[in-house]
C-alpha cells in the first residue's frame, strides 16, 4: 500500500487553481536525489513530443522511479488524470555564477482554453538556496493569458515567490504560469528537471474530492495576491470560478456574483 499514489484533496486542488502552482517540499527519497544528480549531468534522452507516458520512460528508468513516489503521482493524477502524455521534457542547468536571469515568460503560446491544462513538473534535486537562482514565479497569474516573453519587461512583481527549497521538491505548475529562473550568484550548478503533460481525459473531479463542500475551499479560491490592483484581481477571480465550474461540473459555482453577472443573456421576449 506504502506505493499508492496520494491523490490531492479539493483544499490543494482549489490552491493550484488559485496560484497557478502546487510546491510538494522534499517528497522525493534522498537516495534518487542522489542518482539524479548524476542523471540529470548528462541529460535525459528526449522523447517525441506527445508520447503516451506508459510508454515515454522504461519502468526502471530515473523519470519513471520520480514519477512513482506516492506524493508526485497522486498530484499529477489529480491534476490531469490517468494516461497523460508527454509533451516534452528538459533539463534546466544554471551554472555557478553564470548567465543572466531569464525574462518573466510563460511557457509557449498564448494558450486560452478554458476547460483544459498542461502541468509541468518541476523538479529540484538538490537544496536550492536564495543565492542559487531557484525559479522566480509570480501567483495567480497563470489565468492572464500571455504570449511567451511578452511579460519579459517586468522584473519584479509584489508577492512574487522565489523558490528556495530542500532537496527533493517537486512543483507542479499550471500551463500558463509567469516565471523565469534567476540567476545562479552561488558556487553550485543548479540543475531542475521539467516534464510537460497534456491530459487525456477531461479534468473533472480527478482528486479525492471527500472535503468538496469544505469552506476552506472557496476561502483557497477567494484569496488576492499583492500584484493584483485591487480591480484587476476581479478577473483572476472570475477566471478561477470559471475554471472551477469546469473541473467540478457544478454550473453555478461563483465567487461574488461575476461569473453569473457576465453570463446572464436573457432569451426570453417581452410579450
Ligand atoms: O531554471 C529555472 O529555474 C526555470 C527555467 C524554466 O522554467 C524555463 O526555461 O522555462
């Protein structure tokens, strides 16, 4: 039983809709942070684009043994479900007082459906300190639609999250997510491991939904983050109950009427 996946409940599922993020700290055993290390030094053989993941890692392979602890595969079963894809993968290295910080981006293209994500897995085999460059990330933007660098010019937004983390952290982000990897100031080669999956199935109640009905979910889902004017944030929350009618089914899910508001288009004439 020891090698279940541990599913999300709707607490942390309502988090990543909010944060565009989900960060599983030090949930990958010591000993494959070790071998990846090691691994990761001599890059991951890449797979084409849109493998089916049964078939993408042999089950012995490294990727294969760090998407079977517990913790990492019930999140991306909760977030995508059984059978996803793998888009692509890659290996990040920021060399030791080397490069420059990358500019604020979201992954790819602008990418506006409404009923579907990616998740990227972002993984950290090593302590990543304040001075290594951990990856830069800014929540609650995944919902503001942007193309690749279009956010490049911003370089720093109030409540902003620069990851400093212990070995074996795994971050699942949301498709759409502003972030950038910082430069490496410390003496150490930072490596992060990143796979991208499209879902196979729709994104519908995949986690363990015991706790749906729970009011720490509406408060997960309510909450403001500092770069939000007070005004602009009532689209990010607007986005979000959007996103989570589609992942519930539940067709009246709202948070302070703007989802009802914006959609009510009467058909009914006036006799
Ligand atoms: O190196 C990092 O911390 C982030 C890199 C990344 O996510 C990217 O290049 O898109």
């Amino acid at each position: 039983m020891d090698n279940e996946p541990i599913l999300l409940d709707s607490v942390r599922m309502a988090r990543f809709v909010a944060r565009g993020s989900l960060r599983l700290d030090a949930v990958v055993p010591a000993d494959l942070n070790a071998e990846a290390l090691t691994v990761l030094a001599q890059e991951v053989p890449p797979v084409p684009y849109g493998t089916p993941l049964a078939r993408a890692y042999a089950p012995d392979s490294f990727p294969a043994r760090l998407l079977a602890v517990p913790q990492v595969a019930g999140a991306l079963r909760s977030l995508v479900g059984p059978g996803p894809l793998v888009d692509h993968h890659a290996v990040h290295v920021r060399e030791p007082r080397g490069g420059d910080a990358q500019p604020l981006h979201a992954d790819a293209i602008i990418d506006v459906r409404p009923d579907a994500f990616d998740v990227q897995l972002m993984y950290y085999p090593q302590e990543v300190t304040l001075e290594m460059g951990g990856t830069l990330s800014v929540p609650g933007s995944h919902l503001r639609r942007t193309n690749e660098t279009d956010t490049g010019r911003y370089q720093n937004l109030r409540g902003q999250d620069r990851l400093v983390c212990p070995a074996g952290t795994v971050v699942f982000v949301h498709h759409g997510l502003w972030h950038g990897g910082r430069r490496n100031d410390s003496d150490t080669t930072r490596y992060m491991f990143k796979i991208r999956f499209n879902p196979t199935v729709r994104q519908r109640l995949l986690w363990d939904t015991s706790d749906l009905h729970d009011p720490r979910v509406r408060a997960e889902l309510d909450v403001h983050f500092p770069w939000y004017e007070q005004a602009t944030g009532r689209l990010e929350r607007y986005n979000r109950a959007l996103l989570w009618r589609e992942l519930t089914g539940d067709p009246d899910f709202d948070l302070d009427h703007w989802v009802t508001r914006v959609s009510n288009r009467p058909q009914e004439a006036t006799a």
